[in-house]
C-alpha cells in the first residue's frame, strides 16, 4: 500500500498512516488526530482506571470492557461532529466569508469632536452640541463650538 490514502480534508502518504497510533487506525479518525500519548490515555489509562474502580469495589468488573468502549465511542462522536463542522464550513459561500472577515476587522478612521470638557471623573467626550445632551445639569463646554 503506497498510494495516498484519501480523507475529506486532506491527503496523507500510506508512510504517515501507518505511523498513526493504533487506536486510531481502529477507530478511523479522520478529523481528530491525536497523538500517542492520548490514545495511550484514550485506552490503557481508562482500562487502568476501571481496574482501580473495581478493585476498590466502586464499580463491576465490567467497566474494565465497558469504560474503554464508552470513551472510544465519545472519540468517534467528536470525529463526526468535527467532519459535520468541516463540511458545513466549506458550504459558506466565499462571499460571506468576505463580509465576515470586514465586519470582524477593526475599523480605523477619525471621529470628529464637538466639543470636550473635563469633569471631576475624568474626561467626558460627546459628539452631539451641548444644547442636544439629555441631561439638564450636564457642565457646558469651556470652549464654544
């Protein structure tokens, strides 16, 4: 096997596949890619983990097979939402994308300034005459417009 081995998202090398970790080959992860030392954690430290629950007797000794099972299916779950996530981010149009990336830019530019004054809690900045502020025992401007 020396061909690319075709996923949604991108082209491994059968090289790199068969240095994935074992528990992922098994379970066919294709979005999620971890390292060995979670699928080490993913496996042997939950069948781990069970043992200490059951030699404790909190727990049956079937959670040494059922703890393992029930993490490699959360795992195998979050490959198919992150595959769903991918998708439907491919779908967006490339001009929304666009608008998004405007919007989430800063805008950079000057405002103009009618007037400014210094008040006791520090500078108070408005856009709009002193005769159109709403509140009545506002100071007016030490200087006119």
């Amino acid at each position: 096997m020396s061909g690319p081995v075709r996923t949604a998202w991108a082209t491994l090398a059968a090289d790199e596949e068969q240095f994935r970790p074992l528990y992922a080959r098994v379970l066919g992860l294709r979005f999620v890619n971890p390292g060995g030392v979670l699928c080490f954690l993913f496996f042997e430290g939950t069948v781990a983990l069970a043992a200490l629950l059951a030699l404790a007797e909190l727990v049956s000794w079937w959670a040494v097979v059922v703890l393992p099972a029930v993490v490699a299916v959360m795992v195998k779950l979050n490959d198919m939402v992150a595959a769903v996530v991918v998708r439907s981010a491919a779908l967006v149009p490339e001009q929304e994308r666009d608008r998004f990336r405007r919007q989430m830019e800063p805008a950079v530019g000057r405002a103009r300034v009618d007037w400014i004054t210094h008040s006791v809690t520090g500078i108070v900045v408005s856009a709009e005459p002193a005769e159109r502020r709403t509140a009545p025992d506002a100071p007016k401007p030490d200087r006119p417009a």
